[in-house]
DNA sequence: TATTGTTATACTCTATAACTATA
DNA sequence: TATAGTTATAGAGTATAACAATA
C-alpha cells in the first residue's frame, strides 16, 4: 500500500482563469513518468530510449553531435554511451577519414531494442487516451500542435533530456 | 548567443499514431519551464510557490503534512522551509497543544508573494494560449480535463514537485 | 593551434539513518 | 514507546576544467 501523496497543491497559483497551462503541466509529466516506467520494462531510460531512437534516424553522427541534440554535456555522453555500448545496443567506430570522431551506429541488439520502443509507444499513446475517441483524438492532438507552433517548439524535440535517470515515483 | 539544442530527438519513438502522448509530454515540459522563469522573476522556485499556496490555502498545517503533500521528506523539508522563513515568507509556529509540531503560516510578505504568484499565473496561461480564441481554449481545457479524470489524476495534484532546483533551459 | 573524446575534480542534490524533544 | 522535527553522513548526479590523440 503506497499512499498516494493526497491533494499536492498545484506550483501554478491558478484560480479560475488559469487552467490550460496547469493541465499541460500536470499531465505532461504524468505522461512522461508513464512513459519512463514503461521503458524501465525495456530496461531502459527515457534518455537511453531517445538516443536509440536518435541513432536510428540518422546512423553514423558522431558522440558531440548527438551529445548536442540530447542536450547533455560531452563529458557526459561518454558514461551515458559506455552503459549503452556495453549491454551491445550501439557500437562505437573510429570515423577513418577523421579519426578524432567516434561515429555511433545501431547495434542488432538495438534494432531490437527499437521494435520494443515502437511497441511500447503505441500502447502508451493508447492507454493515455482512454477516454477519448478517435475524432477527439485528432481534435486534442491539432490544438496540441497549434500551441506547439505558436510556442515555437520545433516538432520533435523534448526539452526533457538531460535527466539521465527518471524520478520514480509513487502516482 | 546561447545556441539552442537544435532537433533533439523524443523519447517516446512514436511513428505516425503516437502523437498526443508526446505533444503532452513535450508542452508539460515546455510550461514547466515557462512557468519556473516567470517565478524566478519573483525569486521563488516553483515548488516554494507551490509551499506558499498550500500554506495561504490551508494555514496552520504542520511540516510532515506539508511535506507529504508536497511529496518530499521531512528531512529535506526543513532547509527547505529554512530558506523560505528566512526570507519572511512564512512563519514556524510550535502547536500549543502538542509542542511537536510546527505550523505554518502565511507571512505579510508571503501575502504579497500570492499576489505576484496570482499575477505571473494569468500572464503564464495567456502566453500559453497566445494562437486559440476563448472557444477553442474552453475546448481544449475540456478534453485535457476528460484525459486527466481517466488517468485518475486528483484535481490540482501536480507530481513535479520533488525537485527543488528548476533547470535552468536555453529552450 | 584547434577540436574530439576522455578523465579528474569539485560541487550540488538527495536519501537514509541517527538524534532531540515532546508526548 | 512512539512521533515531529532536526541534523549528520554517505551516496548519486552534475558541471567544469584539465588532458591525450588527432587534425
């Protein structure tokens, strides 16, 4: 019996008008912890998860560059893709025309890990949407995206990265 | 010239279904940060704006009830408070009839610091929603709503509390 | 000299376990 | 004995700066 922690009071001192951004904030991070205990059955971060998925879009970039994307440091990247590196999901090799460049590439491991990762998606997308049918999905999806443009977020990127180990938590 | 982490991949691999379960997680993020600048504009944290709306909503609640709400440890809630009674935000009171306890209360320049929070509120949701017209931000507020009752999610809980330090994001 | 990757160092944050004072 | 608050200690996470290899 984990007691829930009861009735949190919101950081947002919103009274009446303000409840959008609360909402977005509040189930933003439901939606993220979600989806790290949903990975964590991968065995993986949602960091992990990211760079995997990074990699596989665009094989062959190398350490500084995808360090750059996540949004972590250089120094460290490096622990961050030795863990990776070592349970086979990605490989490190010495880029022949610069060899100063340690390019990364997708393992067989990491395919595999991959095909995980889209299962695990779909099932999140699902399980959070209950609820909802399939033309409200799409209506609360345009809005999403329509805040997403006026705010300026570039379609893709989560600015939630540089946490390397998720908050495990109770709710 | 802080250069912003350009496309930084998600964490959730989501093809073509996965889409709400991101935008989420991606604007939950984005309006966390927004909202921690706009209170760092006050000197507060989020999470010592969410300490001043429990104590202005509910005065005299004692620290472990406080602490639990807010979901950190009794330990770490006293700097914590430390730090907030320092500035004369709030006021430590020892319960009369059980001299265990310490109650919290509202300070006059805590009073003042709920104005501020109240105001930076407002113009948080209004930046938020700059792009829909009230119709479509009445909409919106209804379908997120519908999600957070069917992921059973307590009205007003938000779970990003824990952390005490907001990141501080180029974003 | 400049840059990539790496390592080393110090610093912050957090968790856990003692300790005190009240009951 | 049990509980609220506090303090102390150790551990994890992070940032920054140095370093070696390559260009």
């Amino acid at each position: 019996m984990t007691e829930p922690p009861d009735r949190a009071p919101s950081p947002h001192p919103g009274p009446q008008g303000a409840q959008v951004a609360f909402l977005l904030s509040q189930l933003g991070e439901h939606a993220s912890q979600a989806f790290a205990r949903r990975v964590a059955e991968l065995d993986l971060t949602p960091a992990q998860a990211g760079l995997l998925r990074a990699v596989s879009l665009a094989p062959g970039q190398h350490q500084q560059e995808l360090a750059r994307r996540l949004g972590m440091s250089p120094s460290r990247f490096v622990a961050f893709i030795d863990a990776i590196e070592e349970r086979g999901l990605v490989e490190r090799r010495r880029n022949p025309k610069d060899r100063r460049f340690q390019d990364l590439y997708l393992a067989p491991k990491g395919e595999e890990a991959m095909r995980g990762l889209a299962e695990a998606a779909l099932a999140h997308e699902e399980a959070l949407c209950t609820g909802l049918d399939p033309q409200e999905r799409i209506a609360l999806a345009g809005l999403l995206r329509r805040i997403a443009e006026a705010q300026q977020l570039t379609a893709g990127v989560h600015p939630g990265y540089r946490r390397l180990n998720p908050r495990r938590d109770s709710v």
